[in-house]
C-alpha cells in the first residue's frame, strides 16, 4: 500500500487520466492537472466514500485546511502568480478533491473561471516533470 493510502480508498477514475502524482502530503494525495495553461493542483484526502467537507471527521477537516494553505502558498511562490484560485466543487467528480490554481493577468480565460475555458492542452514529459520538481521545492 502506498504511503498514507487508506484501506478501500480508490482514487476516481477521471482524476486518475486527468492528472499526475505530485507527493504525499498528511492526509492527501497532491496531484498536477495536467493542462499547461494553468499551475493547477489538487488535492485529494485518502478517505474512502468521501464527496463534502463536513463528511470528513474534525481532526481531517483541520489536516486538509492546513495542506490547502500550505500547498496555496507554495504554489504562490513558485509561480508568482496574481492569485490562487481553490475550491471544492464536486459536481461531476464527486469523490472530495480541492482545487488550488495560479492564476495569473493575461493567463488564458483571465479573469474568468478555468473550468470549461478552452480545450486542455497537456504538459510535455519534460515540462510536467519540471513543474513537479519546482514544487516539491517549493513545499
């Protein structure tokens, strides 16, 4: 098993094709979406059968506040964006995963939402794995 997956936890299958692995935080899976337009994170408890916040217990309601301010931060030094972007929206992929975005002036879609704007435009190896270093540095 994975470090800090929990037991009959499976990862949606659509996060899984959208996006890579990044680290393992506390609680949750930190991910890269994998669209080059925008520095786009998420982050996903190791909780099975989770879909709301107030579904998670006290304490990992706490743990995934503290790795999205974390995570928030990182990616604002990174990329010295404008703003970041989170959220917890669910309405599709209903499995609990927060979105943390840079976004940045003149980005694509800016100042609107990144949801629905465009077509993806996937990361190359060398870039994917490039921003995933930076990170990792920056956390």
């Amino acid at each position: 098993m994975l470090p800090g997956l929990k037991a009959g936890f499976e990862l949606d299958a659509r996060l899984e094709a959208d996006s890579v692995s990044v680290m393992w935080l506390g609680l949750c899976e930190l991910r890269l979406m994998n669209d080059r337009r925008w520095p786009w994170l998420l982050l996903v408890p190791q909780r099975p059968g989770i879909e709301e916040l107030h579904d998670l217990t006290p304490l990992d309601q706490a743990m995934l506040t503290f790795e999205t301010n974390m995570v928030a931060q990182g990616l604002k030094r990174a990329t010295r964006c404008t703003k970041i972007n989170s959220g917890a929206l669910g309405n599709i992929v209903r499995q609990l995963h927060v979105h943390v975005i840079a976004r940045s002036e003149g980005d694509p879609g800016w100042p609107g939402p990144v949801w629905g704007f465009g077509t993806r435009e996937p990361y190359s190896a060398r870039d994917k794995h490039s921003f995933i270093d930076k990170i990792r540095a920056a956390l």
